[in-house]
C-alpha cells in the first residue's frame, strides 16, 4: 500500500519516441493534480519509461530500480515505481515478480496511468500491456509547454520484422494516427511555443491515412504559421515514397537531414537480418535524394557483429560507409534479444571481436562526421537556439543539418538566429552572429 502520491518524476531511456511517450505522461499526471519534480530521489511516483532495443538498456531499468529504492530510503522516501515502455511490454509480470514494482504499463496503454497508480495506492495489482485498437491519443490532455523543438509521434509500430529486433513485439503493428489529429496537434505545439517539430515513428515514412503519404503531411506543416521546421524519424528504406524525396527539393521548411538506417553493407547480412533491401539499392536511393537536395546530410544505423558476420562482410559495411560519407551515425554490437530469430541463430560472433569491429567503424563514423562539420565552416545558416551551454552567455542550438552550434552573444532559446559557422569540432560547430533582415 502507498498513499496517494502528491509529486511524481519521469525518467525517459532509449529514443525519441519514449522522450515523447515520457513527456505524455508527464502532462497526464500533471492533470491528475500531480507535481512534477526534477528530483528522481525525492518524488512520490517514480515513473520509468524503459527500452528493451539491447540487453544493456534492459538490464539498466533493473540496476535503476535498486538505486531509486536505496537513495530514496535514504531520505525516508518509500516511492511507487511504476515501469513504463517496452520492458513494460516485454516483460509484464516477470517485473512484478523481479522487482516488485508497483505498475506496469505498456507503450500503448499508458492512457491508463492515472487508473493505475489509484489501483496501486489501494495495495490492487495495476499492469496493463493491452494493446487496444483504440489508440491513447486521443485520450491524452492537450499539449501545454513545450520545448522549441518539439517531438510529434505520428506512427508507431513495425511490420518489418527485422530478425534482431523487438520492436514488433514490443510496439505491435504499424499503425498511423489520423491526418487532421496529427495537424491539430502541430498547431497545439506551435502554439505553445515550438518552432521546430520532429514527425516521430519507429517506420515514420511508413505513415499513410486515406491514400496520403507522409510527403502529404509534411506539406500541411509547412503551411503553419509560426512553425519554421519540420523533420522526420526514423525511416525504413523500402518506404522512401518517391513524394517524400521529392518534399526534399520542395518543401522550404523540411530541413536538409535524413536519418535512414542501414544496418550492414552485406547483402549477405542484409538478408539474414530480413532487411529486405539490398545495399546497392540503399545507396542508388541516397544517389536520388541528394540529387533532390544536394546539401543534404545524412544519418544512419549500423549493427557489428551480426550473427555469421565474417571480416569480409564487415569490409563491406566499412566499404558502404566510404560510399555514403555520413554527417554523423549510430553504431551498435549486435545484441540478442529474447524472442527473436536472430537470438537462436548459430554463429554467434564472440564479444572482442565485436568490439574490434565497433571500433573500426566508429572511427571511419568519427572521420566522415568530423569531415561533414569542417566542411561547413564558412557556411551561413539559420540556428534555432535550444538550450545553454556550459559557459557563461552561451547557447547550443541546432543547425539546418542538424550539427550542434555553439554560440555567444545576446539571445535567447527559442530564437532562430542567422549565424556563420567559423569552426568545427569532432561533434559540435561554433557559429558567430550574422544580421540578417528575415529568416524561415
Ligand atoms: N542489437 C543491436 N542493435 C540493435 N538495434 C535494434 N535491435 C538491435 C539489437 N538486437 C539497433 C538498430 C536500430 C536501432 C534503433 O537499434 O541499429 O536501427
Ligand atoms: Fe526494428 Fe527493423 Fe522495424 Fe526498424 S524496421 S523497428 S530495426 S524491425
């Protein structure tokens, strides 16, 4: 039994659609009553919003749990922890029985938190993985303050089936949010405050209603006053609809960036992965959508480590990465997880050997990124400024290629700002003001 709770925290791992899942939640508390504190130690209701992508994020919300208990106690705190997201999901009542949580809430039921959380002050059990047909938007409270780059999940789900991944399981099906809900909700944000909105699904360019594609969407966005960018995240190759490159060359408020997973330069390993795309078809795509916007930065996902993966086919993954040039990249070791038909597969490849292989990479991603940053000094664009840094009177913001700009001088975040890029660090640009009479 816990007394109702007065305060709550939410604490969001993994990507940028449980950042967005993390946030709902928040305001969803907040209209029960509930006060939000930064202090994960001092809250009443800890809410953990998990990822189960690898083993390493899963076993981080067990080792997460223990932490908040001790610490907590240590303050007299007996805090209700509830377990959001796709460890949720995955995991159910294992959690209950390994953790003794309080509540488990699935990606897809989290509209039912408040019901939950009474449920659980009662001493009564509170899971819910339900992933009902009926999808939670619409049962969420409008969208208050927001930052000004702003998240917007449209799509959610995958029916790709990728043999590593738990997504399907973990998220379902693919299922697209209706386009009027979608456009109310952007002109919600911007009217908050939001300058910039991130169209979010795990197979966002998979997102369609009544025959429109996403290049349909985009297009409504760029009619919305006082909104100045749009981007997109995270996209499958197979659905990059020749609309949505075109969108590219046409749509003055799509910035120049397109984070498109590729995950091996092997067709050998694409196949097993059951990518269903080849590696010169990837790389003929990204010929076309430069073609559309030649400044174009570009962004990816890559696995080592694959089950059965030989040098030879690493050497085809570093080969890929020389093609393509990326402004910057993710790269993981290849991790099995539970479910997946990946996980049984023989030839697992041995940890060192991972490990070799990250490395090469990351240092080939680090080059090409470094690469990208240095060749935009003496380029002028436009900075949304998001945050401050760490110096006295400085702000990081967000180029049109997504880089990190580091700036100094007299403004504010939320300003889009016109500067000069005059230097350029491994993972950061710094940029000087420039006057300039108007800026989208
Ligand atoms: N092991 C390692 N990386 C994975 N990803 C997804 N599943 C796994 C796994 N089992 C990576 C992919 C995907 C990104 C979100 O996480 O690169 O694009
Ligand atoms: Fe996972 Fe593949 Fe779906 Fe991406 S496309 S979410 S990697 S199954």
């Amino acid at each position: 039994m816990n007394a109702p709770p007065k305060t709550f925290h939410v604490k969001s791992f993994g990507c940028q659609m449980n950042v967005y899942d993390g946030d709902r939640m928040g305001e969803l508390m907040a209209a029960q009553g509930l006060t939000a504190t930064d202090d994960q130690f001092a809250a009443d209701l800890v809410i953990l919003n998990t990822c189960h992508i690898r083993e390493r994020a899963t076993d981080k919300v067990y080792s997460d749990i223990g932490r908040i208990r001790k610490e907590s106690g240590k303050l007299g705190g007996n805090p209700m922890i509830a377990v959001a997201g796709c460890v949720a999901q995955a995991e159910g009542q294992e959690i209950v029985r390994r953790a003794k949580v309080d509540v488990v809430v699935g990606p897809q039921a989290y509209h039912n938190l408040p019901d939950l959380v009474a449920r659980a002050s009662r001493g009564e059990a509170a899971l819910d993985t339900d992933m009902p047909v009926d999808m939670k938007f619409g049962y969420l409270p409008a969208r208050r303050r927001v930052p000004p780059s702003a998240f917007l999940t449209v799509q959610e789900g995958c029916d790709k089936f990728c043999t590593y991944c738990v997504v399907p399981y973990t998220r379902g099906a693919e299922v697209s949010r209706p386009f009027a809900a979608i456009v109310d909700e952007a002109k919600a944000l911007v009217d908050a405050g939001a300058k910039e909105i991130t169209l979010l699904g795990q197979n966002v360019n998979a997102w369609d209603d009544d025959g429109k594609g996403l290049h349909d969407l985009i297009a409504a966005l760029d009619r919305i006053t006082g909104l100045a960018r749009i981007r997109y995240t995270t996209s499958h190759p197979n659905d990059m609809a020749d609309g949505l490159i075109a969108a590219h060359r046409y749509v003055g408020k799509l910035m120049p960036f397109l984070h498109l997973p590729v995950q091996s330069g092997s067709d050998r390993i694409l196949k097993a992965m059951n990518r269903s795309h080849s590696r010169d078809g990837y790389l003929r795509l990204l010929d076309r959508v430069r073609e559309a916007r030649p400044d174009i930065a570009l962004s990816g996902d890559f696995i080592v480590g694959f089950p059965g993966e030989t040098e030879a086919d690493f050497a085809e993954t570093l080969s890929l990465v020389d093609a393509v040039g990326y402004a910057q990249a993710y790269s993981f070791k290849y991790s099995p997880r539970p479910g997946t038909p990946a996980a049984t597969m023989a030839d697992q490849i041995a940890p060192d050997v991972m490990d070799e292989r990250l490395q090469r990479l990351q240092a080939a991603l680090n080059r090409d990124q470094a690469a990208f940053n240095a060749a935009s000094v003496g380029r002028r664009c436009a900075v949304l400024l998001e945050r401050k840094g760490k110096l006295e009177g400085q702000l990081i913001g967000k180029s049109p290629w997504l880089q990190s700009v580091h700036l100094l001088g007299d403004a504010a975040i939320g300003d889009l700002v016109e500067v000069g890029i005059v230097e350029a660090g491994a993972n950061s640009v710094m940029g000087e003001r420039r006057n300039a009479p108007s800026l989208t």
